[in-house]
C-alpha cells in the first residue's frame, strides 16, 4: 500500500487520500467529516471526543485502502 493511515493524521488527510473513506469514518459514528474542525483535528483527537475505538477506525481504514490495492 503506497499510504498507511495512522492516528495521527489530520482527517481531511485520509479523505483527499480516498474519499469513499467517509463511509468508514461514518461506519464508527464519527459524523464531523465535513466539518471544519476536520482539516485541522487529528484522528486520535476526534476518536476521543466522540468516544470511538481509534485504533479499530485505523485498522479498518487500511484494510479497505489495502483491498482497493489488491
């Protein structure tokens, strides 16, 4: 995969990367894809405000990123 997706990067990041990874972001209750805060809140910031499994949105981020690859 030519991108790893961590928790540290800003959301609007993974979704200039892929935007069809909105789907995943919403899938874990994490709505706030369009809002402002998104360009400049990093994933593990927004996991905790809206008290989501960070590591679980990562994981499942690469795994769609790595089946489009495959």
């Amino acid at each position: 995969m030519s991108k790893k997706i961590t928790k540290d990067m800003i959301i609007t990041e993974v979704l200039d990367i892929d935007q069809a990874t909105a789907a995943i972001f919403m899938k874990h209750g994490m709505h706030c894809i369009g809002c402002p805060v998104a360009s400049s809140e990093k994933i593990s910031e927004a996991a905790v405000v809206h008290g989501i499994d960070a590591n679980k949105l990562i994981e499942d981020l690469n795994a769609y990123l790595e089946g489009k690859e495959a």
